[in-house]
C-alpha cells in the first residue's frame, strides 16, 4: 500500500483548504504580517478553548519555556527538575539559562514523570518542576501539585504534546491540560495536533499579573514602546500562522477523535498479542495520542522496523537516547541506574503512524503486517 504517513498533513489540508486559503488571503490583503488582527482573535480563541486561561502566543515552543522561566525569575543555579524521557527542548531552556536541569525517570506504564522520584529529587536550591504531557496524556499532575505546594515550587507543564487532552482531580475538577501548573508551554509544530505551517507557541496561565510579565518578555521587555523595563527576547506568532490556526482550532476536537479512534482500533488489532506493550493511560488524563506508541523486545525492534519499512510503513523512535547520555547534559555523579524505565524505553519503544486522515484500510494494513512480524521476530 502506497501513501502511508506518520502524519499526513497535506491530506488534512485537503479537507479545510477553502478556509485555510481564505484566511491566508486575507492576511496578504491587509498586509498585517506581525502582530495582525488575526493573533488577537486566535488568542482569544485559545483562552476560551482553555477555560480561561491568559494566552500569550510566541515563535516556538521552546521559547515558550524559555520565556516561562524567565517569567517566575529563576535564577542560575537554581534547581530545576523534569523527565529524563522527553525531546531535547525541555531541557535545553534549562540550560540556556544557567539553570540546573535535575533530572528523573518516568513511570514504567504511562512513561510520564514519577512523582515520587520527584519528591526524592528536591533540594534547598531547587525551584520548579516541569512535568512533560508525553504523547498525548497528562502527567500525574494531582501528585505533582501536592509536592509543590509543600515546597513552595512553580509547575511549568511541557504541554506540547498534550492539547486539548484533560486531567480529572480526584474530588471531582476536570481542568485541560497545560492550566494546571503556573505556567503551560506549548508548541504549534505542523506534526502537533494543533500544528501551523510553520513555527508557532503559545505560554498561558491563569495569573493575569503573571500573562502580564510572559508578555512583556515575549516582547523585547516592553509594555509600552521603547520602553524597556525587563530583560526579554523577541518571540511572536506571526499572523499567517495565527490565521491558519485560528482555522484549525476549531477543528481540535475532531482531530483529537479521530487520533483516539485509531488508537482504539490498534488496541483492540494487538490485544492479546503477545511480545508487545500497548500504550497504558493514566485513568485520570485522557489521551489524545499525539503519538502512538508502544513497547516491542529491545532486540527486536530494528528488524521489526525493518519489515515495516518493506512493506511501506513508516515507524519512529520517540527517544533513542535517554536525556543524562547525551553529552550536552552528562553529570558526573548521574548514571544509568538511576534510570532504569527511560534506558529500557529508549531500547524498546516503537510509535506506528497516527494522524487524523487514517482509513480503516490503512490501519488494517498496519496492523497485520507489525502482528506478522512481531510474531515472526517473537
């Protein structure tokens, strides 16, 4: 079968083109290019989508934890802890700003940050937690808001992964994903299920003196022009990018739908085979599975890969290399032992195409084919 994606853009394009053309012609008619109308509404958009929350729209999604940061003054040398198993930018800010990135495993099951290994990880110079919404579902995020409160931390939540998935408190809250914490980041990368054509982020928080400053940073320091009251950067959404999200945000939810229906129908294709993990959820979060992935033999998984790749589907490792092995964040006194779920997952993990332009023939012709060779291979 010819065609098949881990994400298939164009054809999602397809499907809105006449109100994405629309809405980029538009932009080009007014010429509006930076901060054009079409950023406020899109912003406003959001906070309603949010529940609320004060939207500050930026270039990127790693500018949005930079910015973040930045905005709750952290200080370097302060203490920082996240996930071990995550994509490289959520570290990276840390270090950028001379910051301390403490680094911790993940839960074996959901691969989100364990809380407990988090609490074990606070000293005296740490100052914030950023749990990652890996794949599509949230972090422990009840836990995690128990053990700032008790030190007194800020929550950034690494929601790039995550938007629109939503996280039920035991006593009954449901809030989205990315308004829990002080602070949620994320990024409108064309794969994300909210993505643009380009490069795009997004900080929002429900503190209105807090989206006051993330504002101010995001742009040069300013609150009014040429006058610079704080050190900032220069970070924003440019307005055909807000345009075309604009656009798709009300298509979210539907994408989300159509992500969880082809995940439920991988599930159902691998239940009982056996070799193979599938994705496990948090039953507080929902998961609006950014990525599909599961958990095949370690030394298995290139010739399943392999077999894939000849029969035309396209399969990713989401993360090869756990965070404390890549040079540019080796400690001394940090090894391999302390993470004994990220080093098995990074051997083991396996993500099949997912995306919202998926046919039941596709997924058929997916499924078959990973069950022939997992049980060829095992």
């Amino acid at each position: 079968m010819k065609g098949i994606q881990m994400v298939d853009l164009k054809g999602q394009y397809i499907k809105i083109k006449s109100e994405i053309d629309a809405a980029i012609q538009n932009v080009i008619q007014n010429t509006a290019f930076i901060n054009g109308p079409e950023v406020k509404s899109f912003k406003s958009d959001l906070e309603r989508y949010l529940d609320g929350s004060h939207v500050i729209p930026c270039a990127n999604g790693t500018d949005a934890l930079q910015i973040a940061m930045m905005a709750l003054q952290l200080k370097p040398g302060d203490e920082v802890i996240t996930a071990d198993f995550t994509y490289v930018a959520t570290a990276e800010v840390i270090g950028l700003l001379g910051l301390k990135p403490v680094l911790v495993d993940v839960k074996p099951d959901t691969f989100t940050i364990d809380p407990e290994l988090v609490a074990k990880a606070i000293t005296s110079k740490t100052r914030a937690i950023v749990p990652v919404h890996l794949f599509g579902q949230c972090a422990d995020m009840e836990t995690l808001n128990t053990i700032a409160d008790l030190h007194n931390l800020y929550i950034i939540e690494d929601n790039a992964q995550a938007l629109g998935a939503t996280y039920t408190y035991n006593n009954g809250p449901i809030k989205k994903a990315g308004t829990m914490g002080n602070i949620g980041c994320t990024s409108f990368f064309p794969s994300k299920n909210l993505g643009c054509y380009g490069d795009g982020g997004a900080l929002y928080t429900q503190d209105a003196d807090l989206a006051r400053v993330i504002q101010m940073i995001a742009h040069h320091g300013q609150r009014v022009q040429y006058v610079h009251d704080m050190l900032g950067v220069n970070s924003r959404l440019d307005t055909l990018q807000a345009a075309i999200l604009q656009i798709k945000l009300k298509h979210l939810n539907a994408y989300n739908h159509a992500r969880q229906a082809v995940a439920a129908y991988y599930d159902q294709a691998f239940s009982g085979i056996s070799g193979i993990e599938i994705p496990k959820r948090n039953p507080q979060s929902t998961h609006v599975f950014h990525q599909y992935t599961l958990t095949v033999p370690a030394l298995k998984r290139d010739a399943i890969r392999a077999d894939l790749s000849e029969c035309g589907i396209p399969s990713m490792i989401y993360y090869p290399i756990p965070l404390h092995q890549q040079k540019a964040y080796l400690q001394a006194d940090v090894n391999d032992e302390q993470f004994p779920v990220t080093v098995n997952l990074c051997k083991s993990v396996l993500a099949l195409p997912i995306h919202t332009e998926m046919t039941t023939e596709m997924l058929d012709y997916i499924s078959s084919n990973f069950i022939k060779s997992i049980k060829k291979h095992i």
